[in-house]
C-alpha cells in the first residue's frame, strides 16, 4: 500500500512538471501489453519511439507500475493498453493521467460492446482477452494508424501504409488459422487451459474453452475447482490440457495429476501465449507469430 501511494505522489508530482525531452523529435509512445507494443511497432515502425511496459511472461492482471513505469508514461506523448480491467492495477494510475490533457487509449474501448462476452469477474463486465479475435486486432491497428497520424501528421502516409501491410499479414493469417483448424474433428475442440482466456478463440473458431482459473489470474484455483474440472475431462475423454507462459504451470500440473489419478491419460499438450508474447527474437514474440504458434500446438495436441 506504501508503494502503491508513492507511486501516486510521483505521478502527480511529474504530472506538475514538464519532464518531456526529446533527443529524436519522434513521438514517444507507452504501451501495455506485448501485444499491443508489437502492433505499435507494426503500425509506428522507425518513426517512434516505443516503450512496452510488459514483456514476455508478464502477467497483466496482476502487473504493478514502477515509479520507472510512471516517468515513462507521464513523458510519453501517447499511451495504448488494452482495457476492459485487463490492467486492473494500473486503472488508478491512468485515471490519474485522463485528468491532465494527456489521454491514455483504451484499445478495447473500439469494439463494439455488444459483440464483446460478458463477464462478472471484471469491472467492465466483459472478457478483456480481446486479442484472440482477429477482426478486433484489426480495429486496433485502425485506431493506432489514426492516432498517430493525428499526433504526427508529416508521417501519415507512412503510417497508413504499415497499416495496410499488417491488416493483410492479419487476413493471411485468419485464413492460416481457419485451415489448420479444420484438420481438427469438431468433437476434438475442447481446450482445457490454466485460466479463461481463450473465449474470442472458443467462439470465433469452435472450441469449448475451460479455465482452471475463471477469467483473472488474481483468482486462484481451489481443490473442488481442479476436482471439477478433472471430472469433466474425464467425461469428455480430452486428451491434453494447456499451460500458459504467463501463468504458474502447478495448477495444471495438478490437474493431470487428479485426471491421471483416476485413471484417464492426459497430457501437458505444451505451453500457450495468452495474456504474453514469447521471447523477443522468437516466432512466440510476435503477435502473428504467438497466434499461428498456439493454434498448431493446440491442434497437434488434440488430433
């Protein structure tokens, strides 16, 4: 609680000051998550500057802003995250940054609520794992462009065009990840991870999707919930279960051990990108890379 207010002085003190020094003349941009850094990046290329709050295996439900972090995004020209409460421990941070004439953006807030699954874990009261349907990530690569060229319009046609090249590099891959997919039976679509985040990807693509954690990693997994849901995948005879690179991977390891328990074999079918990218330099430390990744892994696993 001590830190959390010193974290807020510090804001608020930076908020009084104008700390922003540029070396380059390029605009300065905070982002989130990274997913949200690499489409920044895809969108923003050599003409930005890019500071990403989160890297590979960060946690986002849980992440706590640095007083690092906060000189960062008081200096910073524009900031994109994700919303929807997926950086919960952040919004008291932002709220305090949306007073001056600074605005950070909401990604999320793009999308049409109506389209968006409910949610009674999280303040918005929907699901925040928005990236995991295309069509959306493709509305965010629309607001940047927009944002940026508004920010810095000399670059605008630049911007446009990375635009255009990602939107396509996204519809190559909606069209890579529906035929991969089908090679999947429809009874075999069942995909059993350590918490909710796979929803978008359930609904756009046919699968059951159970989290052993609900939607928010903040909440952990009991005994009767790990009981629970062995009897379930025991009942539907699945065959792999999935950890996830930003979550700790004993509470799947303890779910195999109740299946296997009772006499069902079923495997760890590998370690899924959900709330993170992979590594920086790797395939998993891209966004289209990370999706194209998780789809052949699950679909390896269930055939």
């Amino acid at each position: 609680m001590k830190k959390h207010l010193l974290i807020l002085l510090v804001l608020v003190t930076l908020l009084s000051c104008n700390t922003n020094k540029k070396e380059n003349g390029k605009l300065d941009i905070v982002t989130t998550t990274s997913m949200i850094t690499d489409l920044v990046r895809n969108i923003g290329g050599d003409s930005i500057n890019i500071n990403g709050l989160m890297g590979s295996g960060v946690d986002p439900h849980l992440y706590k802003a640095s007083e690092g972090d906060v000189t960062k995004l008081v200096n910073a020209d524009v900031i994109f995250y994700n919303g929807l409460h997926l950086e919960g421990k952040l919004v008291e941070v932002f709220e305090k940054m949306g007073s001056k004439t600074k605005t950070p953006i909401a990604l999320g807030e793009e999308i049409d609520k109506a389209t968006l699954i409910g949610s009674d874990y999280f303040a918005s009261n929907y699901d925040p794992h928005v990236w995991f349907n295309i069509a959306y990530f493709k509305q965010f690569a629309k607001k940047v462009t927009a944002v940026l060229s508004a920010k810095d319009a000399k670059n605008a046609s630049f911007y446009k065009a990375n635009e255009t090249t990602f939107l396509e590099k996204l519809e190559t891959l909606q069209k890579k990840v529906i035929a991969t997919i089908q090679t999947l039976p429809e009874d075999k679509r069942i995909l059993v991870t350590a918490h909710d985040a796979f929803n978008y990807f359930g609904k756009n693509y046919g699968f059951e999707v159970v989290g052993l954690q609900g939607l928010s990693t903040a909440t952990e997994a009991g005994v009767k919930d790990v009981q629970n849901l062995a009897k379930f995948i025991i009942d539907k005879k699945v065959k792999a279960v999935f950890i996830e690179s930003s979550v700790p991977k004993r509470t799947i390891e303890a779910l195999q051990e109740a299946v296997n328990s009772k006499g069902h074999d079923v495997k760890i079918g590998g370690t899924l990108y959900s709330d993170a990218l992979g590594s920086a330099g790797t395939i998993e430390g891209t966004y289209i890379g990370m999706f194209e990744y998780n789809v052949n892994t699950i679909v390896n696993a269930l055939k």
